[in-house]
C-alpha cells in the first residue's frame, strides 16, 4: 500500500468515526421528545391558601357603605380546609368607619385567624382595641363572634379611660365594646368628694 492510500484510509476512519459519534449524539438528544415535564400534584390542597395577599391594604362595604378597612403584611385564605379560615401571621390592623368615613374605632394584633363558618375572629399578641369613646384596650387574646355580635377574653385586660384605668382578668363587651364588664377588676378610679 502507497503512502497515499494510508492516508487515505486512516482519514476515511477518521471521517467515519466523527459521523458515528455525531449521529449517536443526534440520536441522544432527539429521543423522547414527547416527554411532558409536570410538577408534582399538590398532596393536601387542604392545607394550600387558594389566596396569599402581600401589603394587603383593602376596604369593606356593607350595602355599599364603606364600613371597614383591613391592613395586613400577610393574609391567607384556605377555603378547602375543613373548616374554612383565614389567617394574618404576620398581624392585622382593623378600622370602623362611622357614617362620615372617619375611623371611630381600630383593633390591631400581632397574629389574627378568622374562622370563616362560625364568624369568629382570634386576635393573638398585643391586643389592642379603641371604641367610639376613646377608650383604649389592651389584652394577649380577645375573641369576636360576629354571630353573636360580642367581644370577649380570659385573659388579663387593662383599659385606659379618660380619667382610670382599670385592670382585670376576664372580659365580656359587645362588639363595638361600649358596654362591657370585667369578671374581676382592679384599678384606681378618682373620687369626687
């Protein structure tokens, strides 16, 4: 075999060489194409929020009367739990409009969770609630049943008015906490002589 002819040869198998390679390469890389690429079903839609609000600033009407306004870091909606809820994490901040929109009445928390059947709203942490009268409210925990239309806690209460304060353990008020009794009370109250 001339000199030629080896060169030839061995570029030929060269040639054929990088044509099998490439070819198994194409092959590789057009094979299952019809692969669908899904993520994975959600295991619990139960404990999945259909709703996750950010900076939620948003108003309530009633009757389209503007009645409410609700400002929340977060808020979420679990609407497929068993007992549909909602929670605020990270806190929540309430006000009520009287008929003028001027806010008579605020209520904030560090942690509130509504339970959407029964209209019962969980206020958690740091409490703290103002009436139409001006009067402060300070409580760990405080209940509010719309159902019923009522305000109430065990736990420890301190409420500021114009002239006392009255401390107490246990708390009973209706909803727009103007008329409300302590189950055991203590404070200092100015005596007019």
């Amino acid at each position: 075999m001339t000199k030629f002819k080896k060169i030839v040869k061995t570029e030929r198998i060269k040639i054929r060489l990088v044509l099998s390679v490439l070819l198994c390469v194409l092959l590789v890389a057009c094979r299952n194409t019809d692969v669908k690429h899904r993520a994975a079903a959600v295991a619990d839609r139960k404990a999945m929020p259909v709703l996750e609000g950010i900076d939620v600033n948003t108003l309530i009407s009633d009757s389209g009367i503007t009645r409410y306004r609700i400002k929340a870091h977060k808020w979420l909606i679990f609407d497929k739990a068993d007992t549909p809820y909602w929670e605020f994490p990270n806190g929540i901040y309430l006000e009520k409009f009287n008929l003028d929109l001027e806010a008579d009445a605020t209520i904030e928390a560090d942690y509130a969770y509504y339970n959407e059947p029964a209209q019962r709203w969980t206020l958690i942490g740091n409490v703290q609630a103002m009436n139409v009268e001006g009067e402060r409210f300070e409580t760990p925990l405080l209940y509010w049943d719309q159902k019923t239309e009522s305000v109430y806690s065990d736990s420890s209460i301190v409420i500021t008015r114009e002239n006392s304060i009255i401390k107490g353990v246990g708390f009973r008020s209706n909803q727009e906490m103007t008329k409300y009794t302590i189950q055991r009370p203590t404070g200092v109250f100015p005596i007019k002589e």
